[in-house]
C-alpha cells in the first residue's frame, strides 16, 4: 500500500508571516472521573491543584522522584523551541504549537487521571486479555462499552454462551465499559477444594516446591516459631479479643458494662499515662516497645517514634520465605488436583449482547489467532505454554554504533519458492545473507496479524498477535532472538495510523453498537483505502495503542518502530492533498491535533522506559519538528523517512533522459533538511504498488539476466544503479534502508496474490539464485562494500555533507563530509582525465571505493598509480587546494583524507 498518493519534491521554505489562525478546541471524552491528588508528573503540569495542604510539608523521596521526571528529553519546556533553531518565524504556527503543548498538559492529565503515569498507561497487557491467575484460575478482560452482556465462548465450554459470562452489575462492568470474567479451574473428581483461600500455584517456575508432601498446618507452624519470639505473638480464637483485653486493662475486670456507669472519661493522654505506670519496667520483654511522642507538631504517620533497641531489633528480622514458598503448590500439584479452566492452544472467542443482537468477536487484546478450518471465521488461540515450552532467550539486545543501515523485508516473499514463507525459514536462510551483506538492522514490515494476505500486512486486525500465516509467537521470538545474537537490531513496522474495517476479526464495531475504537461518521473511515481512523482523543484507545507499542518491546524485544504512514492520521484529509510546503498546511483545519498529541505521547513513552528505542517518522508532507525533543514542540522521533527520494529517483529513470539530469534538482532533494533523515533508493513502495522495480526499469524487462547479453547493457545497468544507491547512502542523515532483494537489483516487481492475479505467487518471491550471476552479483558486491565501508570507516555518522561543486553542465557532483571526499559523473558519455576537485584540507587522499572496478560491473580505466592523490595550492571552486582526478562516465569515487599537509 502507497505510504502516501503524492509525489512530492522539496518542499519551499517557510513563507513570511500569515495571519493568526484560531485555536482548535481540545476534544475530550465525557464523563471521565479523575481520581484526586494523583502522584504522577502530570499533575504539576496541569492547571488543576493537587491535594490540599500539600505545599505545607515537604515531599516524601517517592514523591520527589515523581515530580522531577520530565515529560520529554529535553531540559527546559519550549513549546516553539524547535522554530528558532530553524529559523521559522510564523507566528500562527508558533500559536498552533503553543495551543497543541496546553492540550497535551490536558491529555496528559486525563490519562493520568485514570492510569496514573506511562508505565501504567502502556502496560494494559499486563490484565487486558487472558492471564493466569496464581489462585487456580484464569482472568479474561474486555472493553466493550457498548455492550450489555459478555461472555467467553470457546472449545473449554464447548461454545457455551452462558457458562462464563458477566452481566451488567455482576463481575466486572465497570464505569468504563470494562468487563472482567473470571474461569475456574475445575476441580479433579476426588479432589478437595484447598483448605486456605490464600493457596497460590507457581504455573510459571520450573521448580516445584509445594510438591515434597508438607501438611500446610506444619508450614504454618514452623513459620511462627522461627519468626515469632515468645511473647510476641499470640493465637486470636476471636475477632475481638485484642479489644476485650485492652477493655479489661483500662478498666479492670469489672469495669462499666454502660455508658451511666462509665461516667466521664478523661483524655486519651491521662488514661495512656495511669496505664503506664502500671507496667512494669521489663527490659527482657520480648514485646516492642513503642510510644507516641507529642511534640507539639502535626501528627504524621511517618514519624513515628520507638526506643531503638526495638525498632533495630525488628529491622533485624528476615522472614521465612523458604517456609513461604512452600506454601505455593507447583504445577505439578496443580494438574493433580485441578482441570485447567482453558488450557495452552485452546480456541476461544467473546461473545457480546447487544440493543442489534448477540455477537461475536475476536478479543482485542488477543495473542495469536488462527483462521478457521472454512475460512469462515477466525478465533482466537490461548497462548500459555508449560515452563519446559516456554522460549528462553539467549541473546542480549544489541545497539546500534555509528549509523543505521536497515534491511526491510518482508517474511511472506522472502523465500525461493512460491508459497508464503516462514518465521523459520527466514531465520534460518535470510538472516545469515543479511549479516553477510553488511547491514545492522532489519525492518519487518507484515509481522502484526492481517486478514488479507494481498493488503502487505497493513490493514492491521489483530494489534497484539503475530501473523499466523508465518509462524508461532515462540517462532518469532526466535526470529528476533537469532537475529540479535548476530548483532542485528530488529525494527517493525507498525501501524496505527489506520487499521482494519473488518468486523468478524478487526475491532470495526466491536461491541456491535458503539464504535469504540474508531470515529463515527465520514471521520472514522479513510476516504481511499476503506480502512478506519483511531479516536486519538479518547483515553482508552491511547491505553490501547501505547500498550500495543510497549507490548511488541517487552513481550517480543523489538528494538524500535516505524510509524507508518503517518499523514493518514495527521491530517482528516488522510494526506491526499496537494502540498506545497506552505507552513499554513501544517495547522490548518486538515491537521488533526489528537494524532500528534497522540504521537509526542509515543515517543514520551518508548523513549522513558526504553531508553535505546528507535522511532522513525514515514511522513511524505515533511511535518516540521518530527525528531526535534517533545520538551521543544517536536514529535520526538529518532529520525524521519526521506519519501521524496526514491519518488526523485523513479521520474528520472522513467520520464528524463540520462544526458538530461539536473545535478542540481538531484542535490536539493538529497541534501535538503539532512539532519536525522533516512534515505533509500527503492523500499516496497515502488514494486507492490503495481510499479516496476528500478531494476526492471533499467534492464528492460529483464533481459539483462540471459546468458547473451551485450555488455553495454550490463554497464549501464550496474553502473547507473550503483552510482544512484552511492550517493543516496553518503546524503543521508545517518540511516539508509534497502528492501530484500534491492541489494542485487532483483529484476521482478512484487505482486501478491490476489483476484486480478488469479492468487497466485509467481511475483511473491525472491530470485536468490540470482546472486552469483552476471550484472545482480556485481551489483551485490557493491552494495556489500559500501555497507561494510561504513561500518569501518562511519562514512555517514558525521556531520552534514557540504556540496562543493554541482554542475548540470559536466554532470559532476562532489561534496565532502568529515575527511571523505565524494565525487560522480552521472554523465553516461563523457570521461574527464584531469578534472580539478577542490578541497579545504590539503593533504593525501586514498581512494577507498571505486564504483568503475570490474568486480562491479565497471571497466577499470583507474590503474593502481591513481589510488593516491596529493593536494595543490591551487583554488578551485572556492577551495584553497584541489585534486586533479580521473573521472570516468557514469562512475563515483570515494576519497579519504589520510594524511594532512601543513604549509
């Protein structure tokens, strides 16, 4: 699916003030209780006061903690921070940012009211769903507001609607529309409910220790004689014996039996005082001693006063958690005694009773899902393997050191054969050739459970479950696992900006009269795709999606996102518009405040408890501030995708003779707004969208792959792509992404299966076969040294390239960035001997990559002597020193500074 309908060049700069555009009001949900006094951050920010009298007492150490946290990364709040850096001076977008910064205050402590802070408001998978319970039984959570009965149905109570169910008023409906059902274990016939309410079962441990056969009434006894000194604990037959004994110590055996005959009581401080002195002074007691010291000032329960000997005495003490843990019967015990209410792979669905009738629903929050045997409906499958099963992680996460050269691809196509491959396979045969080739990060984009296999895995149904179609989730546990171990950072490709309208398996009127998830109206459906728009405003789909973002982390161990599609959520009209850079476009009545609040709320999240996250921004319409700090008015993103350039890149090739490239359109579009861009030549986009791959483009329907091939062809084919994937890396703001199979020019689209192609999965594939043949192995061995030069040598992770010279008239582009010199001659027909480049540092240069060596595809006119240049004084394009260089058509040289000349 296209990221966005519009091609889209550079866009222009800012335009000169424009008048003051009106505040949007904030939509907020109604009817949202806010719990008083919260303790979170929010509270200081928002404009409500907090508990009353909290300014008369310093703050407790847990409260300090609280209040120094900072909503972002930076280190003082600018709302319009990031416009001066940048030197935007429009006043109505400086307004915009400063309304959208006080809805976020407002959104924040909305959220916060409810789930206290971002821990709690992303960790909603931790009770949403089904989980086991340590008390022999299992909890099943929904949210479904709409409806007005619930229940689980499935193969443990044969599809039963009635068996395990809540109703309103009974269980868990609560003011939110939450319903929680509760599934007991079954007792086995013979067996006795335990004696203890408290009995725990460790489902999860692979020890066993309430298995050895101790009667629990011996644990019991052995606990309070280790803990308990004599004296210190006495067994309670009644609830009110403490209170009959104390009666009978203030007033004596035969005290008043009513209030005539009690008479007057005098203060509390009298009584303790005569109490006192009747005591006697036993130092050998083992009783604590503690006594309430009024010193005049407010009572507070956290000073309260004891002699030291007993307060050291108590702190002394360790509790017998030896004797505690046998007390939790193992999962041995347990499966002796109990029947699991829903057991590990059973097939389960939620039942609703709606005011438009009953129902039936695939959880929201479900793990894995299956399609039904007849295609006819999916279910949902509980995921909840023994301990023996369960995958074990080997391998710690790796970071990323220098830049970031991502390799996107997609399970499904990544095989040989036609048919849709799996999360083994890939692990097993792609994985190693991703290593090989250099990169350091993949980005798997289809991984999120979809219906339709031909949408590319982007209308998303079900958020917290991996596809099915590809595997297990211990199958792609595995995946990431292995791939971590061979220091590859594993990126996915998320989507919230839109989701699925399917109603059997999606949440497209999930609880059958009230579209919870989504927009009602002409909002809530997308006006091209068919698919739906999330409320961004309302508090329990932020619950949703931010704990589907910490899920994918904690459960999974991705190491980052990619926000897909970005202006289908930031703007009503889903990005079909035309844009022409006019800063107005970005807070106009099309932007949706909700979904960038939304956004910097993310990033707030992913990046406070994850703090080696990555997040990058797919927007096509350059929304200013994307990777600036959320503390300085921007999104927060780690770095943004360059859209324009593979679009830059396609025009040429289709619509523009070669003798007739702008050097200077190329440059603006590469070199523009470099900071934290990543760049790639071609991504999916271009072969799923019924397009041609650039590799199709260039070798005319794949001729170049047939044993007789003229040699003109296979220049032009290996050098054109190899200059165009050189300087597209080298431009780039620190990050560059190949999709699978780009790496060695694949000469076929992707086309999935689907009813124009009679589902077939001739196009679904990859050609591996084609590295080691002709023009495509040429074409690799390039591409695998340019990543693996990066990795030596940090070609990229330096500053911002500085474009020396740009000539449309020579076709000859060179810039520099750090101590490497870049150069090209795009021209396909002229060659130059002695072509002066200028350069500031005078010194030797090294020639470090050639794209004319034969190994690529090139001719090798550059002999050894050519390796080596030195500077001379001579000034060139407002450089002090210049190189006199070889430059062969249609080649790119990259030079290192090796040694510097002082004079």
């Amino acid at each position: 699916m296209d990221s966005c309908a519009l091609f889209l060049s550079t866009p222009r700069p800012p335009p000169p003030l424009v008048p003051a555009h009106r505040r949007r009001p904030l939509a907020s949900r109604s009817g949202l209780r806010r719990r008083e006094g919260c303790p979170c951050s929010c509270a200081s920010s928002s404009s409500s006061s907090g508990r009353a009298g909290s300014q008369d007492r310093p703050p407790r150490p847990w409260q300090q903690k609280q209040r120094t946290q900072r909503p972002g990364r930076g280190e003082a709040i600018d709302p319009v921070g990031f416009l001066a850096k940048h030197g935007i001076s429009d006043r109505a977008f400086a307004q915009f940012l400063r309304d959208r910064y006080k809805a976020l205050k407002d959104r924040r402590w909305e959220l916060h009211s409810r789930l206290i802070d971002l821990k709690e408001a992303s960790s909603g998978f931790e009770l949403m769903g089904m989980h086991r319970h340590r008390q022999h039984r299992v909890d099943f959570m929904e949210w479904a507001p709409g409806a007005r009965y619930c229940s689980v149905v499935g193969d443990f109570n044969q599809w039963s609607t009635t068996e395990n169910c809540a109703r309103e008023g009974h269980l868990g409906h609560d003011d939110f529309g939450y319903w929680t059902i509760i599934l007991e274990d079954k007792l086995r016939e013979g067996q006795e409910p335990d004696e203890y309410y408290f009995q725990e079962y460790n489902y999860a441990d692979d020890y066993d220790k309430g298995d050895n056969g101790v009667d629990v009434e011996e644990l019991i006894h052995r606990m309070n004689e280790e803990y308990w000194e004599p004296g210190e604990i006495k067994s309670q037959k009644s609830r009110l014996e403490v209170v009959a004994k104390l009666y009978e110590q203030m007033f004596g055996p035969n005290g008043p039996q009513t209030e005539e005959e009690l008479g007057d009581i005098p203060d509390a401080e009298t009584r303790y005082n005569e109490w006192k002195a009747l005591q006697k002074d036993d130092s050998a007691s083992s009783l604590p001693c503690y006594d309430i010291i009024d010193n005049g000032q407010e009572f507070d329960i956290f000073n309260v006063a004891t002699d030291r000997v007993s307060f050291e005495k108590f702190q002394g003490k360790s509790p017998p958690l030896a004797y505690w843990v046998e007390m939790r019967k193992g999962r041995k015990a347990w499966l002796e005694k109990y029947v699991p209410a829903i057991s590990h792979k059973d097939k389960y669905r939620v039942y609703f009773n709606t005011p438009d009738g009953g129902l039936e629903r695939i959880p929201a929050w479900a793990t894995y899902v299956l399609p039904d045997a007849e295609g006819k409906q999916s279910y949902a499958v509980h995921w909840d393997p023994p301990p023996e099963e369960i995958y074990k992680w080997r391998f710690e996460r790796p970071k990323v050191k220098g830049s970031l050269r991502i390799y996107e691809c997609h399970v499904g196509i990544s095989g040989s054969e036609q048919k849709i491959s799996s999360f083994q396979e890939f692990t097993s045969n792609v994985l190693p050739h991703i290593k090989d080739a250099g990169y350091n990060a993949i980005q798997l984009i289809g991984i999120v459970e979809h219906k339709d296999y031909s949408s590319v895995g982007y209308k998303v149904t079900n958020y917290f479950s991996v596809s099915s179609r590809f595997g297990s989730p211990d199958d792609f546990k595995k995946l990431v696992d292995e791939a971590h171990g061979l220091g590859l950072v594993v990126l996915l490709d998320i989507v919230h900006s839109y989701a699925s309208a399917d109603e059997l398996v999606g949440l497209s009127l999930f609880d059958g009269s009230n579209d919870c998830y989504f927009h009602s109206g002409k909002r809530g459906h997308h006006k091209y795709w068919g698919t739906r728009m999330f409320k961004y405003d309302d508090i329990d789909v932020l619950h949703f999606l931010l704990s589907n973002l910490n899920w994918w982390v904690t459960e999974y161990r991705v190491d980052g996102f990619q926000f897909h599609s970005l202006p289908s959520m930031l703007y009503t009209h889903n990005g079909f518009s035309t844009f022409t850079g006019a800063t107005e476009e970005y807070y106009n009545q099309y932007v949706d405040e909700d979904a960038l609040i939304y956004l910097i709320i993310a990033n707030e999240m992913l990046h406070e408890l994850h703090p080696d996250i990555i997040t990058i921004a797919e927007d096509a319409t350059f929304y200013p501030g994307l990777c600036e700090p959320t503390t300085q008015g921007g999104l927060g993103f780690d770095y943004w995708v360059n859209l324009s350039i593979p679009e830059m890149w396609l025009w040429h090739l289709e619509n523009v003779p070669e003798q007739e490239w702008s050097m200077n359109k190329i440059m603006r579009v590469l070199v523009n707004n470099n900071s934290n861009m990543l760049s790639y030549v071609e991504n999916h986009n271009q072969s799923i969208s019924g397009r041609k791959s650039f590799a199709e483009i260039i070798l005319y329907e794949g001729k170049c792959s047939n044993s007789s091939v003229d040699n003109d062809l296979i220049f032009r084919a290996s050098s054109l792509l190899n200059i165009i994937k050189l300087i597209t890396f080298t431009t780039s703001g620190g990050a560059y992404l190949n999709f699978i199979g780009n790496e060695f020019a694949h000469p076929k689209r992707i086309e999935f299966p689907m009813s124009s192609n009679d589902y077939s999965f001739c196009l679904a594939n990859r050609q591996w076969e084609l590295l080691d043949k002709g023009v495509h192995k040429h074409i690799f061995n390039f591409d695998k040294d340019i990543m693996s030069l990066d990795g030596k040598e940090r070609l990229i992770s330096g500053g911002s390239p500085i474009v020396h010279h740009c000539d449309d008239t020579s076709m000859i582009i060179y810039f520099t960035r750090g101590p490497f010199l870049f150069v090209f001659n795009f021209n396909p027909d002229a060659s130059y001997q002695l072509y002066s480049v200028g350069v500031d540092e005078a010194g030797e240069y090294q020639l470090i990559l050639n794209t004319d060596e034969t190994k690529y595809g090139g001719r090798g006119e550059l002999t050894s002597n050519q390796y080596m240049k030195r500077t001379s004084d001579n000034r060139v394009g407002g450089c002090r020193n210049s190189l006199e260089l070889t430059l062969p058509s249609r080649s790119a040289q990259v030079f290192k500074l090796v040694r510097i000349l002082r004079i």
